[in-house]
C-alpha cells in the first residue's frame, strides 16, 4: 500500500508538470520587438490597414504588419491568420511570412486566403533567433483588419519532468511487483 500512494503521487506529479501551466498570452502591435519567454507562449495580434485612403477608390496601397520575436534557445513557432472571405477580398495579394531579422532572408511565406492559414517556423542559434513576423499586402480597404495568432513552444522537455515521469513509472511498475508476490 505504502509503495502504491508514493508512486501514484509521483506519477500524479510527472503527469502535472508535463502538462505544464495554462500558456501565458501576450498582445503584441505592429512594429513591437518581443522576447519569447522560457515557456510555451501565445501572442495575439491585430493586423489592421490604417493608412488614408485613396477618395476615389477607398483603396490604401500597399502595407505591412510586422513584429520581431527574438528567442533565448531552439524553439519552433506556428503564426496563424484567421480571416472570412469578407476581410479577404479587402486586401490584395495577402502574405504571411517569417523573415530572417540579420538578413532578410524569408525562412517561411505563403498566402493568406479566407480560411486558417499556418505557417511554422524553427529559431535556431546561431543564424536564426531573430525573425520578423511580417504580414504584407499590395493593397486593402482603410480599417480592414483580422487577428494573427503566435504559439512559440519550447522544443526540448524540462529534466525535471523526464525524472519524475520515470520516477513514478518505476514506482508503479515496483507496486504491481509486490502485489503479485502476494
């Protein structure tokens, strides 16, 4: 019975810790430059066409939205746009893409059409820790917008987690043990 509570506990433990807490979600402007934190992260943004428009045409020109994230370590990220097919057809020729921030290189794009778009990128040391989010568009309504969703996610598993996932492992195994020797 003593080695069941201690291994349920240690599991009950493992299985917490790996779970992790809720993400913490973060809003981020257009032109921001963020640190992605030590943990799993959301960041919301709101991508919005705020030049003057044209008095004829209502239409603005071209624009962009960008936001710099710079990450400690590895990490990967998934950016998100979300739009209808209203907010599409106010924009013209609607991108989404990572950008390499030392060199403008583009690590990632594709377009965004009414429907989830996702695009996943990997920060890696030494080249590429620091990317520009960047949603462009060769023209659009004035006040057109849509939402723009980040998930950066630790790429590597705490230790602590790994060891106590074990640690109950082993306790359970030991408790199934001892009951069949009864």
């Amino acid at each position: 019975m003593k080695h069941s509570t201690i291994a349920t506990a240690l599991f009950g433990a493992a299985v917490f810790l790996a779970a992790g807490s809720a993400s913490a979600t973060l809003i981020v402007d257009n032109g921001d430059a963020v640190t992605i934190p030590g943990d799993d992260t959301q960041f919301l943004g709101v991508v919005k066409s705020e030049a003057l428009a044209d008095a004829k045409s209502g239409r603005t020109g071209p624009g962009t939205w960008s936001v710099n994230f710079t990450a400690e370590y590895d990490l990967t990220a998934a950016s998100e746009a979300t739009i209808s097919k209203l907010v599409a057809d106010s924009f013209a020729d609607l991108t989404l893409s990572w950008v390499n921030a030392a060199d403008d290189s583009v690590l990632a794009s594709t377009p965004i059409t009414p429907t989830d778009v996702t695009l996943n990128t990997a920060f890696t040391a030494p080249d590429s820790l620091s990317q520009n989010l960047v949603v462009s568009w060769s023209d659009s309504l004035t006040g057109a917008g849509f939402d723009v969703d980040v998930v950066a996610q630790v790429s590597v598993p705490e230790p602590s987690t790994a060891v106590l996932l074990s640690l109950g492992l082993v306790g359970l195994g030991l408790t199934r043990v001892s009951r069949s020797k009864q």
